[in-house]
C-alpha cells in the first residue's frame, strides 16, 4: 500500500508527535553508552518495545501511515541497540 500524506493538521501533528516519541529512547541509550552499563536497564521492558514496535511498523506499511511508520523504525533500532549492549558489554 502507498504511503499516504495528508495536509490536515492533525496529520502534520502526527508526524511531528511520530519523531518526537521516535526518540524518547535515546536518552537512555546515550547513559548506556557514556556510563558503559546497561545493568539498570531492564531487558525485558526493551524486548517488550522491540516486539511492539515490529508490529505497529508491520500495520503502518500495511496501511501506509508514515505517521506510525517513524516512531516504530526509531524505536525498533533504539531498543535493538539497547539488547545488544546489554548482551554484549
């Protein structure tokens, strides 16, 4: 399915909203790598965000919301990062 950008406000609010959220977990992705730890994180809450994420990015495709798409590709790549830190640090 095409992606599918409409002019209205909300729509632009959305967008925006998708970015902003998209990034509300490289903060902690930042402490992780400054402090070289991610024993405080929690594994499962990333793993749970992973999951999350791949689907809403499955159905944002399926239905071509752009708004959608970019918080689930920031946050399957910030989630991902963080699980591989925590395996491999």
């Amino acid at each position: 399915m095409p992606i599918i950008i409409h002019n209205h406000w909300i729509d632009k609010l959305a967008v925006l909203t998708g970015v902003v959220s998209g990034f509300a977990l490289y903060p902690q992705i930042f402490i992780i790598i400054t402090s070289g730890s991610a024993e405080s994180v929690s594994l499962t809450t990333y793993a749970i965000i992973l999951l999350n994420s791949i689907v809403w990015l499955t159905y944002s495709i399926h239905r071509g919301l752009i708004s959608l798409a970019i918080p689930s590709v920031l946050n399957i790549f910030a989630s991902a990062v963080v699980i591989v830190w925590f395996f491999t640090v």
